[in-house]
C-alpha cells in the first residue's frame, strides 16, 4: 500500500477519479504527485544531510585547530 508524501498515512485509491486520497490529512494525489513529492523530499532530506556533514567536518576542523 501506498502512504502519504505528507503524513505517512495510507492512502485509498479512488477508482473512479484515478487518484489517491489520504486518510490521515486528506490530501488528494495522482500517482504522478506522489512520485513527484517523494523524489523532492528524498532531496531534501539529503541536502539536509550533507549541510550537517560540513557543520561537523567543520566542528571537528575548530576544535582540532584549537589544541
Ligand atoms: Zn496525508
């Protein structure tokens, strides 16, 4: 089963509009938006991970250089 890009909930296909809608929050989707949001916040979230990467590497870099 398919879970919502925004909540995590499931969601139900509606067979006659051919889209998805969510039970959590009540979003309507087309299998094209949800492979759409997924992919943007898979992304992010990557973006984000490498942000924290540098901020680290740098941290590391300020305290050994403070020795
Ligand atoms: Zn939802």
């Amino acid at each position: 089963m398919r879970s919502c890009p925004y909540c995590g909930a499931p969601l139900t296909f509606e067979r006659m509009e051919k889209i998805y809608t969510c039970s959590g929050c009540g979003a309507a989707l087309s299998l094209q938006d949800i492979v759409e949001l997924r992919e943007r916040a898979r992304a992010e979230k990557e973006k984000t991970f490498k942000e924290k990467r540098r901020h680290e590497e740098y941290l590391e870099w300020w305290l050994s250089s403070k020795k």
